[in-house]
C-alpha cells in the first residue's frame, strides 16, 4: 500500500517534471543492505524520483550483473549501498528473504548459507564492479551502512545530495521508523559489531571521501 508522503511526493514530482526540474535516482546492493531504509529516507526528504526496475531488470536494485549504460550515467543518481561482508552475511543469516531464490534469475549458480565462500565472492565482486565503475562515474554515490545509523550523519548526507544535485527538500527532517519486510534496526547492535577493514571497505570508503566527508 502506498504511504501517504509517497502520494505526496508523486504528486509534487509530477510538478517538478512540467518546469524540467525532476530528478531520478536508482538504488543497487545486494539483498539484506539496506536498501528500504536508505529508499524511505530519500523519499521522506528529498524531492526525486525512484525507478524501481519493475520494467527494466537493468534498473533492478539488487541486479548484480547491471549494464552500466549511457542512460544510467546520464540520467540518475546511482546510490551504491555497501555494507561490510561480515555483517551482511549475518543479516542473510538471520533473513535471507527470497536471496537465495533469485540467484537462477540472474544465472547464478545456485548457493545456500552453508557456502560462505561462495557469498564472500558474490559480496566482493557486486561491489568491485561499481568501485571500478565510479572512478569515472561522478554520479555513483557509494554509502556505508554505518554511516545512516546516526541521525546527525544522515542529515549531513541529505544536505549533501540537496546540494551537489540541486534537489528540493521539505522543511521538516524525517527518519523511516517503520521498514518495509524488516524489523526495527538495532543501531547499537550494529555499532558494537566488530568492523572488517578489509580491502574493499578502505577502497569504498576512500572513494566516498573524494566526493564528501565519511561519517562514520
């Protein structure tokens, strides 16, 4: 069921498209990393629109084979939502909701939780696309789960984004309380969860620091 700010932000966003003013973003990680949060909090706050891919599979926010194409680079904004393997693997522990099950879509051979390994790869080599990627790309923005889990943090971001990409706000800041297929997020779990600064997460978070400042 729609909520209600989404109506609203349909019906502003369709004003905005009139006077050439709308702005699209898409969202890619791999399942179980925040992605309904980070989408809610964007749409709370900031007028944009979201392609949900649900006639483009290209545009499907956990493809982990997307064509980075010419319409990609120059008409959205590309969030890349990274959280650490250690902690995503966990996450698809606990819920893998339909992961493992969509594997075949994507000609994935097929895994269960047992292969960790296996997951370690399919994690690594979804982010290793998108950091090869962004070096050229200046409308990739990669975010660390760590860093939305501060209320502050996430307001530093959403004004970043205003700014950078000329984007319209509402004037009351909100923070998703309610997620979609997901339980409230314990934040303090999370923080107290050991951090695997591995290769990957110092190139990630290396990238972010050339575009604003890391928050966490």
């Amino acid at each position: 069921m729609i909520k209600l700010y989404q109506l609203e932000k349909r019906i502003i966003n369709k004003f905005l498209y009139l006077f050439g003013k709308s702005n699209i973003f898409v969202i890619y990680s791999p399942q179980r990393s925040f992605s309904n949060f980070f989408r809610q909090l964007i749409e709370m706050n900031l007028f944009i629109n979201y392609e949900q891919g649900k006639k483009n599979l290209n545009y499907y926010k956990h493809n982990p084979k997307v064509k980075l194409d010419i319409n990609l680079k120059k008409n959205f904004i590309i969030f890349i939502l990274y959280k650490e393997f250690n902690l995503w693997y966990e996450s698809i522990k606990r819920n893998p909701a339909d992961f493992f099950l969509k594997l075949n879509k994507f000609n994935i051979k097929p895994m269960t939780i047992k292969d960790k390994k296996k997951l370690k790869k399919y994690h690594k080599d979804f982010y290793d696309f998108w950091i090869l990627n962004a070096r050229k790309t200046k409308n990739i923005e990669f975010i660390n789960f760590r860093e939305v889990l501060n209320d502050d943090n996430s307001k530093f971001l959403l004004s970043y984004l205003k700014k950078k990409y000329n984007l319209m706000s509402n004037s009351i800041f909100r923070i998703p309380t309610a997620i979609r297929f997901s339980k409230k997020i314990n934040k303090k779990k999370i923080l107290n969860f050991p951090i695997s600064k591995d290769t990957q997460f110092k190139k990630i978070n290396k990238l972010i620091k050339q575009r604003r400042d890391l928050l966490i």
